[in-house]
C-alpha cells in the first residue's frame, strides 16, 4: 500500500473521509487540512579503494536482503545528504571515506511491511579514508571489495541502485 492509502481519517480532525487520497495530496473536505505526500530522502555512496575495486555490502535485511548494495539509508531529518552518507557508512562498515561526489539521483519504491514509501535515492562516490579498514556492522551480512566488471547492475538491491551504477560506470569509461 502507497502511504496515502492510509489516510482514511483527518489527522487534525478525526473526520472519516468520504475518498482515500489518490494522489499526492490529502485535503479534508471538513477542516481544510492539506498533507502533501512526498518522498523520503535516502543516500548511498559507491566506495573505490586506491587499487581501483569497489566496496559493496550484501544486505542483511529485506528489502533486498542477500543482495549487493553500496553503503546506504535514509537521510534523518534536518541531516544533509553529504553528512547522512557518512553516517551510513560509518554505521554500516565502521570506517570514514574522504571527498564525495556526486553521481545522480533516482526514484524508488520502498517496500518495508506492507507500505511501499516513494523514495528519492541520491548516490555518491567515496573513496576510502587511508588506513580504513571496513567491517561487517548495522544490517550489513558481508561485504567485499570488486572489480567493476564482477558486479551486474543486475546484481544490486534496487532499480535506483543499478540506474545509478551504470551511471557511475559510463562516466568513468568502466571505472
């Protein structure tokens, strides 16, 4: 279910409404409450180390669970994204990287308990912080350093995920 689906009373009001919301706006005929559905932010950053493999985690947890990922999650709020993707990564694997840049942005659809929540995932490019040596932490089954040829786009969790690796590759000749 879209998160608006849930929206079958006012959250000011109480009053029952006669439609559930359909778009991305909610307006309560009785009060005049407006909520605008929008999507969650989330970040994830595609790590290189100096020999030139990438730092990919195997998701621990569904959605996607067993799956490639870069380091990533939802960006809290009041947090950039520069400094969400830190956090994740810091939480994820336990190490620091340095300079970010970044690649591109793409919708997603979430699934977690029976919500689908529209996402915009926004995807960076790290490299490692020197002498940094990750670890397997938060919802992170494993991980492992490849060539950018070992990994499919097809191989990562999400569509956002394998729009924004191919991305990465054609602008860096195959990385």
């Amino acid at each position: 279910m879209k998160p608006s689906e849930f929206f079958h009373y006012c959250p000011r009001c109480g009053t029952k409404q006669a439609t559930v919301p359909s778009g991305g706006v909610f307006d309560c005929a009785s009060c005049g409450f407006r909520y605008f559905f929008n999507a969650g932010s989330a970040v994830a950053a595609f790590v290189r180390k100096d020999d030139g493999r990438w730092l990919f985690i195997r998701r621990a947890k569904d959605p996607g669970k067993g799956k490639l990922a870069p380091a990533g999650g939802f960006i809290d709020i009041g947090e950039t994204a520069e400094a969400a993707v830190r956090r994740e990564i810091r939480e994820e694997l336990g190490v620091e990287v340095r300079e970010l840049r970044f690649v591109s942005s793409h919708p997603n659809a979430y699934h977690y308990r029976e919500v689908t929540y529209p996402v915009l995932d926004l995807f960076f490019m790290a490299d490692l912080a020197e002498g940094a040596e990750p670890r397997a932490l938060e919802d992170v089954a494993s991980f492992g350093w490849f060539k950018s040829s070992e990994v499919a786009p097809e191989d990562l969790a999400f569509p956002s995920m394998q729009a924004a690796w191919r991305d990465l590759l054609e602008a860096n000749g195959r990385a």
